[in-house]
C-alpha cells in the first residue's frame, strides 16, 4: 500500500456540496491500495503511519508523533497514487487494486487507523473535494 501524508491544522474532505469528514491538527493520507496488497499491509501501514515522528517538539524539531500531539487523520481513497506514468502523456492505473479489493483494503486501513487516532474517512470510489491547510509545509511518502 502507497500513502501520502500531509501534516495539516486542518482538513476536509465533501462529496456533492456536502462535508462528509472534517479535521483540526493532525494528518492527511492520501491511501492507495496496489495489487497484491494484504491487509497485513493496511495494519503496519497504519501503525507505521501512527509513529512518524513529523510534528514539531518544544525545541521545533519535528520530534512527535501523531499520538504525542493528540492529532487526528483524514484518510482519504486515491487510487491515482498508483499512476504509472513511465509512457507517453496519459498515465495507467493497472498497478491499482480491483476495486472490491481496494475497498476492503481501504476499510482496513482506516479501522487499523483508528486504533491510534480519532480517524475521519471520505467515501471510497466517490468524487470527492478535499481541502486542507498544510502545515510546515510537511508532505512525506509511505510505503508498506
């Protein structure tokens, strides 16, 4: 599984004009689900997610976790992380998992996620517009 985290003071995420998930300070993920995945893979990338060490201590060194700063998640689907775009103008998503599979794997990963953060989730497959506040700016790759 691929996630791109974005450290935000705040984030949102709608679906046809309508807020379907709303954090303060804590982190964006931006998660794709790759064939072959397992949810194994969801578990450690969530717990790996849960330690990075990317906010900022009293001596403003990013030295914290997401559970030192009581922070919340916004996991948001996107398949387009698994873009192959090693040919011509128009990427290939065949790198992606099938759709039931990526779903489930989605649903793992935000059940996992919530296992260390209050965790506030958009809708899988949905057309959806995410809005934040990125914080630092602070946008780390993670990989499981």
């Amino acid at each position: 599984m691929k996630a791109l985290l974005q450290r935000v003071t705040e984030a949102s995420v709608r679906v046809a004009d309508t807020e379907i998930g709303r954090i303060g300070p804590g982190l964006l993920v931006l998660v794709c689900a790759m064939r072959g995945d397992t949810a194994e893979q969801a578990d450690a990338l969530a717990a790996r997610i849960a330690k990075q060490r990317i906010f900022r201590d009293e001596q403003d060194k990013m030295n914290l976790s997401l559970k030192d700063v009581g922070g919340s998640v916004l996991v948001v689907s996107q398949f387009t992380l698994a873009a192959d775009t090693s040919r011509g103008t128009r990427p290939g998503f065949s790198a992606a998992a099938p759709v039931d599979e990526g779903r489930a794997l989605y649903e793992r990963f935000c059940t996992a996620m919530a296992e260390h953060a209050p965790v506030e989730t958009g809708r899988f497959g949905a057309d959806m517009q995410v809005s934040l506040v990125n914080s630092g700016p602070v946008t780390i790759w993670v990989e499981a």
